[in-house]
C-alpha cells in the first residue's frame, strides 16, 4: 500500500531551527510537496521537490532522497505565526496526491 | 492569493438527506478537486475533474458524486448524507493538473456536520 509517515506533534522554541521530517512508500514518484495549514484554514503550498537535493526558500529549506525515500521540511528563525500543521504529499504513478497525516508544530516563547 | 470560494462555508444537516457543495474558481485552471479532511487522516481525495463534463474518482468516492458543467464550477453531491461524512470538505485547483509539478491551490472549505 502507500503510506506517507510524518512525526504527529513537534515542539520548538521561537528563534531556533526545527527539522520536520516524512518518509514515504508509494507505487511511483512525481514529485514531493510540502504545505503549511493554519488552524481552521485551507493549506497553502510550501514547497516542491522533484530531484534529490535540497531546496531553500527564505527561511523555510526542503531536502529530498528519493533512494531513501525520506523528505525533510527545515524552518530556521521560528516565528510565533510559524505555529501551524505541516502537510507532505507524494505525487505517485497516476500523478494522485498522497498525504500525510500532518505534524502539528507548536512554537513557544 | 488563487479566486477560489466555496459554499456554504459550514453545514448542517440530517442523515439521509442529500447535500451539495459548491465549487467556484475564477482563475479558469482545467484541473479541479474535491478533498475531505479528518483528524488523523491526511487529505483524502473524494473526486477529480480534468474538464468539463470530464470527472474521475478518488480514493474515498463511495456515497459521493460530482458535476462539472462550466470550467468555473465543480459540485459535490452526497446522495443520502451519512454521520460518517461529517468533514471539512476543500476543493482545490492546478493549473495544468497532474502531469506537471504545478501545486494545487485550496479554496477556504466547508465544515459539513451530519447529525
């Protein structure tokens, strides 16, 4: 079957750097995505990978290996408004979304 | 931000009725969706539209079925509403739809209780 495995719930502290990661199994691969989904909002997307390698975008970074099938969402200088649900997804074979389950990121002071 | 509304926002409503949600994106993308969303689920795909008149189905279709008349509109009907379709529903659009690396973009969803 597919499945796409991500931590439910991560801490961390505002000003320091936290690494989300998801590992996935899925009949294909097209590509990885990462979005952000606030509290009672629609998700909004993050990021896109296709080849290994990393891909950085402000102060959000995303890290693919396809041969391990493991992606990671790095988020740098946490912001209090960084404090939302972090969704991965694979593209598989017939270019469908495969989702996560989501890690809810809470951040403190 | 992509011009994609959804209503109504929040329902309720009784087993055994039927119930349509509404899609409407102004940004004319050929690829819309329906996608339901639970606490401990990822989002799952209910249907897909790839045009007009042109639809397929998802993951998790049973009870569910779709319409796409105009390329702006994409409706889902639940034909005898369940308590176990009580969600929150997002429609989302792509640009050129699954063969390439274009992200889907969501509308606001809606919260559908079935009591």
């Amino acid at each position: 079957g597919q499945n796409i495995d991500q931590p439910t719930e991560m801490t961390a502290t505002e000003g320091a750097i936290v690494q989300i990661n998801c590992t996935y199994q899925t009949s294909g691969f097209n590509g990885l995505f990462w979005y952000q989904q606030h509290a009672g909002e629609a998700p909004t997307f993050l990021s896109y990978n296709v080849l290994d390698g990393l891909e950085e975008k402000g102060r959000f970074s995303s890290f693919l290996s396809r041969s391990k099938g493991y992606s990671y969402l790095l988020l740098k200088e946490l912001q209090m408004k960084d404090s939302a649900s972090y969704l991965c997804a694979v593209m598989d074979s017939n270019y469908q979304l495969i989702w996560g389950a989501g890690t809810k990121l809470i951040i403190k002071p | 931000d992509a011009g994609i509304t959804q209503s109504p926002r929040h329902k309720v409503t009784e087993t055994g009725t039927p119930v349509t949600l509404r899609c409407h994106q102004t940004e004319n993308h050929r690829y819309m969706y329906w996608y339901r969303q639970d606490p401990g689920h990822g989002l799952r795909l209910i249907h897909y539209s790839y045009g007009v008149k042109d639809t397929d189905k998802g993951e998790v279709s049973d009870g569910y079925s779709v319409s796409r008349s105009k390329t702006e509109d994409f409706l889902l009907t639940l034909e005898s509403a369940t308590s176990s379709q009580t969600s929150v529903y997002f429609c989302a659009i792509s640009e050129s739809g699954f063969r390439r690396s274009y992200e889907q973009y969501f509308g606001p969803g809606t919260r559908l209780t079935v009591t």
